[in-house]
C-alpha cells in the first residue's frame, strides 16, 4: 500500500484530503508543521508528499528544495494563492505537480494516482527515462532537448526551445511578452520583447502546418501568446 505523507496546517483541509485518499486506498500520515513535516518526510520512507505552501516554521519552498535533495518521490505542491504556483514555477524547485486551492479532494486522488503509477513505473524499469512533454503532435524530450513534430524531428536553437517548452509545460495560460522575456531571457541578455516575437514567429515556422493559423501557439491580440491545449 502506498504511503502518502500530507504537510498542511490546516487540519480541516488535512483531514479532508485523508479521507479521500484513504478511501481510495492510501495510507496516509498528516504533519500540521513545517519542521515536523520535514523531519517525517526525510526520517521515514513515503510513496508520495502532498506539500502546502505556506507553513509554520519552514515554509514548503524550503521542504520541497531539502526533500529533492535527498528523495525523488513525487512531490505535489499546494497553495491557496494562484501567485505561489507561478512563482513555485520560476523556482524550479522539482515539485511534479502544483494545485490551487481549493481543489476537489477527488482531483487530488486522481492526480496522487497518476504520479504514483508513473513514478512506479520509472522505479520498476530501473531506467531513468527521459522527462517529456508531449500535446498532441509536439513531443519535447527535455533531457535530450529534442523536438519531434508528429514524429519528425525538428532543429531548435537554446531559447526556441526553452520557449516552446515553457510555453507547452504551461497550456491554456496567457503569457505577456514581458514575462516571457523574463522567464526565458532573465538578466543574462541586454535585449527587448521584440526579441519573443522574432522566437514565436521562428517556433511557429517549425511546428506549425500553417503559420499564419498556429494551432499550437496562439496570439492573444494586445496580450501575449498561450499554448493550446
Ligand atoms: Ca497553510
């Protein structure tokens, strides 16, 4: 049976998603704080950790950075500010999978779910597979950085790909420019968001069918671009 560790405060929150998980049939530890949470989660062997965000004494940025150090069970990251999920982006913290709250307890399971039976599978193969993000034709092999569309492998230079990437790791959200400069280009190059629009137009070449209707990266007239879903 898999054993879930839940790090939250909240305990009405904790014990609600108790319940559910273990009516589907985990096995299920609650710690209300953040050094408690930490301890447990590094002294005993968990299948899965459900982290909230904001937490007494050591806040679940710092728990999610400490337990990746010393463990690759899935991590999944909650928060009841949409802000902390895009800034838990940015950080690169090797959380798997981030939800906002409030979720529906059944969304929960079914995502506990799906990051057991895939971590499963990686432990089981004994092989590290390759982390890739795939929507309908675009398939992205992070580890290898390669990109094949439906099947055919297409040349990308760095920041095209770290732009497509970001952008299918991201569907159905709206990017500003700005942002998209700052996330891609930070501090490291004196340029203008001019600089996303020649990339999205060079992406869109290579991945699109027909460039002037993108069926991957759309433009949001006056704000910015998302991938579709
Ligand atoms: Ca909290």
């Amino acid at each position: 049976m898999s054993k879930i560790l839940i790090i939250e405060d909240e305990q009405t929150i904790a014990e609600l998603e108790k319940d559910y998980l273990e009516l589907a049939g985990f096995d299920v530890v609650i710690e209300n704080t953040g050094d408690e949470g930490l301890s447990k989660a590094l002294a005993e062997e968990f299948q899965l950790i459900i982290l909230d965000l904001m937490l007494p004494s050591i806040d679940g940025f710092e728990i999610c950075k400490r337990i990746r150090d010393k463990k690759n069970i899935p991590i999944i990251m909650v928060s009841a500010k949409k802000d902390d999920i895009d800034k838990i982006h940015g950080l690169g913290l090797g959380a798997d999978d981030y939800m906002t709250k409030p979720f529906s307890p059944s969304e929960l399971v079914a995502r506990v779910k799906a990051h057991l039976n895939r971590y499963e599978r990686l432990v089981s193969s004994g092989v590290q597979e390759n982390d890739v993000v795939e929507i309908r034709g675009i398939k992205i092999d992070k580890t290898a950085r390669r990109v094949y569309v439906n099947g055919e492998e297409r040349n990308f230079t760095t920041k095209e790909f770290d732009l497509l990437t970001f952008l299918a790791e991201h569907p159905n959200h709206v990017y500003t420019k700005e942002e998209l400069f700052q996330e891609i280009w930070d501090m490291e190059s004196i340029g203008d968001i001019a600089t996303v629009t020649v990339h999205i137009k060079k992406i869109r070449e290579k991945v699109e069918a027909n460039t002037s209707k993108p069926q991957y990266i759309e433009t949001i007239w006056g704000v910015g671009y998302r991938f579709r879903v």
